[in-house]
C-alpha cells in the first residue's frame, strides 16, 4: 500500500444488487436511514425477484400474506389468506413506486465479478456486458428462489417435445390435451400439480422423495374484512401477530427446538391424517407417505395437491429415472414414459457454486469468497458479513435465515447493515469488516445448538433435502425470530473494524 494514493470516489455509495424483496427491502431501509446514493442492480428487465421469475400455473405465497409483506408497508387488499403469485408481484410494483426505488435501479444487469481494492476501499463490479460499476459498499441481496437448478439426467436434450422449468413458465405453450410428465415434488411441484391436472390429458409425477403436505388454513378474504382490516384501528397488527405466531410455530420451533419440546412430532400427525383424508387409494397413499422427520426439508400447505392422485389422469411413479429418451423418461424399471411436455419442478440453487456466492467475489488481499467457504465451511457473522470481504453484506448468508418470514429476515438483515453503516459514517471509515474473532464465536454460538434441531437428530436420512449443504451443515439461524430481530438491533459494533484508507489506515478511528 501507498501513502500518496489518492482516495478515488466510486460511482455510488450502496450498490445492491438483486432485484427481488430482498433487494427492495434493503434499498427502502438504507434510504430511510439516510444512505440515499444508492443503485439496484437487476439481471432481470422486471422486479419482484422470484414473483417476477415465478409465473406458473398456481404460483402463490406459502405462509399467510398477513406476515409475507414488510412491517412498514403493510396492505389490506389482498384476495387471500394465501395471495396469488401476481398480487405479490403487484406489492413489489407498489413498494417500488412508492418508496422511488424505480429511480435507483438499473434492470438488465447481470453482475459476473466483485473485486475489493484494499487502496481505496471501493468495489469494482464487472457486469455480462462488460462494463463496470464501483461501489463503496455492496449489498447481495441475489435470493435463493431465482436461478432453476435443472435435474442430472441423461438425454434430458435428446427430448424431441417441450422442456420447461417451473421458473421459466412459457405461457404460450397450449397443455389441453397433452401427456405430460413433472419431474419433482417439492414446493412448486405442490402448486403446479393441481393447477394443470384438469387441463393436460394426462399427468405423470415423477417423485424421488415425498413431502410433508399440511393443511392449508387459506379463504377467500371478502371485501368487509378487507375494508375492516383499513379501517379499524390496530386489526392489521392483531392479524400480522396471529400469522407470525403460526409461522414460528411451523417451522422455527420444530426445527431448531425439536430437541426441547418434540413439536415436529404433531405436525407429523396433522400430515399423516391430511393424507388419510385427501388420498382414497391405500398404494397411493402409501407412496404419498415421507419416511423422514417433519421439518427436515421444505414442508408445504395444500388443499388441493393430495387430492390430485386421485383423478384418473394422474399418475404417480416412484421408480427412479434412467434417463430421458427422445420421447419421454425411462425408469429404472425398464418402462418408458412417452410424454408431449417435460416440466421440471426440480428446484434452484441455494448452497452450492454458481449461488453461494452469486459471481465471484474477490475481497481484501485476494482473498476469494467462495474458495474460503469451501475450506472453512460456509458461515458469517449473523448470515451479513464475512472476514477478510470488506464492505460486502448480505441479506441471505449462511447462518441468516431462521426459516420464519423472508420480510424478517430482509428487514433483520437490512437493520444490521444500516447500524454498521451509521457507524462506519460518524467514524469517518471508509472501510467496514467484521473481526475474526466475532464470526468465530457467531459460528460456534449456531452448531453449539444444533443438538436441538430437527436436522441433526437421526430423522433427516431420506430426506434428500437442500436444507444440507456439501459439508454436512445447515446454514439456518437457529433462532427464534424475536432473537434475530433483537440481535440486529443489539450487537456490539465492535464487532466490526472500522478504519480509512491505505494512507489512513494506521490511525483509524475507534480502534
């Protein structure tokens, strides 16, 4: 490092990049806080993030509305207990347009590389065009929910007739009287099923693991209870605090207190008997049955899938795929499947290369995010920030999200960064980087209660669950949510550096 190098001024404080709630919540926080020289970066020509993505047939939210929205922006209008895909695509519009996100953004981005230069403490991101864009600071805010994880099976392009991912619905494909074969029974699978089965001639589901379906408390919400939840006083937060209360108790307490009181057994019970009174054929019923603990992987809430496998043009097959012919699967059985349309309901990219990180991502002395990951295992200091990647924070790092509502994780996450930001600001830094010392005590704080999740208890075999990462782990915050949202507002600042450039740096304030 230089004593004469001249600090450089990057072309904007914040940039953000990722287009979706995360992206939205976050650009909405900073600027409440003052950090208005900001810009969101979108690879996408839309935002909404996984409601821009996500248009297929029965796309929807799968905890009540009443906790899917921020705290700070809450609405009264939706149809549902459950909204539709295109109302929470609306939301985003709304948040955008009203908080003039729309005048920060920059859509069609895709961002490909992230370098930290340790002289000037800025960032410079390289985008698919080749352009770049610096920063001060950067916010990944990339989800989990928008890059389609397509399935390792050979001659998947040898097929002659239509391939579609869940994520990439083409509208225009007609499914009136097709043969069609679904790959996958996992969340969108559970929507798409029973929104197509009355259209296509015939439905073959290919499951290799069954999932935990639950009721679905959803109605229609009529205009007066609509009206009343505008109107009178205080009802919007009594319903927000029944739905946060049922969210934590269907996922965050059976899966990270299950070792403290055994909840995840009673949802199991509810399942079993959903499945009893949905499904008439015992076989079917059978093959429909998950052979591993509640909680393990992503449960869902359905009304409607269950009772799919009952129609006549529905079939459920369990023998795993051998490959893809030109006109269909073939199982390990021997039996080809001819089909008109495949859909791939297999998933995204959540821990692994390509998602986790986002792009390549160069930090302080070279150091790169993703090869430290591999060698130490994926952690962060309250899923925000990591050792040695300076000015970098995320919204959906390891160890962040408890499982509860993705808004409380943005706004928990969103919170933690402006309070280091505010910080970094009356110190005069320029440069932000959390100790070693206060990630390694963060890390050994989550796997030391890892005794109680449901995940490390013996039941998760059979699960094939992504919840599981290469190393064994489960980067879940092992949480209940009124921790994560006191944590974000408490933790120590020390827990941070904070200091000047190069030049300054010797004599950095605060520390």
């Amino acid at each position: 490092m230089n004593g004469n190098v001249a600090q450089s001024v990057p072309d904007h404080d914040v940039v953000i990049v990722g287009g979706g709630f995360s992206g939205i919540g976050a650009a909405i926080i900073l600027a409440r806080a003052g950090f208005t020289d900001y810009l969101l970066v979108e690879d996408g020509d839309g935002l909404g993030g996984a409601w821009f993505w996500n248009t297929y047939p029965g796309v929807g939210v799968d905890i009540p509305s009443f906790s899917y929205q921020f705290s700070f922006e809450q609405i009264s209008d939706w149809s549902r207990v459950y909204a539709p895909g295109d109302e929470l695509k609306h939301y985003a519009d709304h948040c955008v347009r009203k908080y003039g996100v729309d005048s920060h953004t920059r859509l069609n981005t895709r961002i490909v590389g992230a370098v930290f230069d340790d002289d000037t403490d800025i960032w410079t991101l390289t985008t698919a065009a080749g352009d770049t864009i610096s920063a001060r600071h950067v916010v990944g805010a990339t989800g989990v929910l928008t890059q389609p994880k397509p399935p390792a099976i050979d001659g998947l392009d040898d097929f002659t007739g239509t391939v579609m991912h869940t994520a990439r619905w083409d509208h225009d494909v007609d499914l009136a009287g097709k043969s069609v074969a679904i790959v996958g029974t996992g969340a969108s699978a559970v929507q798409v099923i029973p929104s197509i089965a009355p259209e296509v001639e015939h439905l073959t589901v290919f499951q290799r693991t069954a999932i935990w379906c639950l009721p679905k408390p959803d109605a229609i919400l009529p205009g007066p209870a609509r009206l009343a939840l505008r109107r009178i006083p205080g009802l919007k937060r009594v319903a927000r605090t029944v739905s946060q209360a049922f969210v934590e108790l269907n996922f965050p307490a059976p899966a990270h207190f299950n070792g403290i009181v055994p909840i995840a057994t009673v949802g199991e019970r509810m399942g079993r008997r959903h499945l009893k009174n949905q499904v008439t054929d015992p076989e079917t019923r059978a093959k429909l049955t998950p052979h591993y603990a509640l909680g393990c992987k992503r449960p869902s809430f359905s009304n409607a899938y269950l009772r799919a496998f009952n129609r006549d043009n529905v079939t459920l097959e369990t023998s795993g795929i051998e490959s893809v012919t030109p006109t269909g699967i073939r199982t390990v059985d021997g039996t080809d499947h001819d089909v008109d349309m495949l859909i791939l309901a297999t998933g995204f990219k959540v821990f692994e290369h390509g998602n986790m990180p986002p792009f390549p991502v160069q930090g302080s002395g070279g150091r790169d995010l993703e090869t430290w990951w591999d060698e130490n295992r994926f952690q962060a200091f309250q899923g925000v920030s990591v050792p040695g990647i300076p000015n970098f924070f995320t919204i959906l790092g390891p160890y962040g999200f408890n499982g509860s509502s993705y808004f409380n994780l943005i706004e928990t996450q969103s919170n933690h960064i402006v309070r280091v930001l505010r910080h970094a600001r009356e110190q005069a830094a320029t440069r932000v980087e959390v100790t070693e010392k206060a990630n390694a005590e963060y890390f050994e704080s989550v796997l030391g209660r890892r005794k109680n999740q449901v995940f490390f208890q013996g039941g998760c075999g059979n699960a094939n669950s992504y919840y599981f990462d290469v190393h064994g782990d489960v980067p879940f915050r092992p949480s209940p949510t009124l921790e994560t949202m006191w944590a974000s507002r408490r933790f120590d600042l020390d827990s941070y550096d904070y200091s000047r450039p190069a030049y300054g740096r010797s004599a950095s304030p605060g520390h």
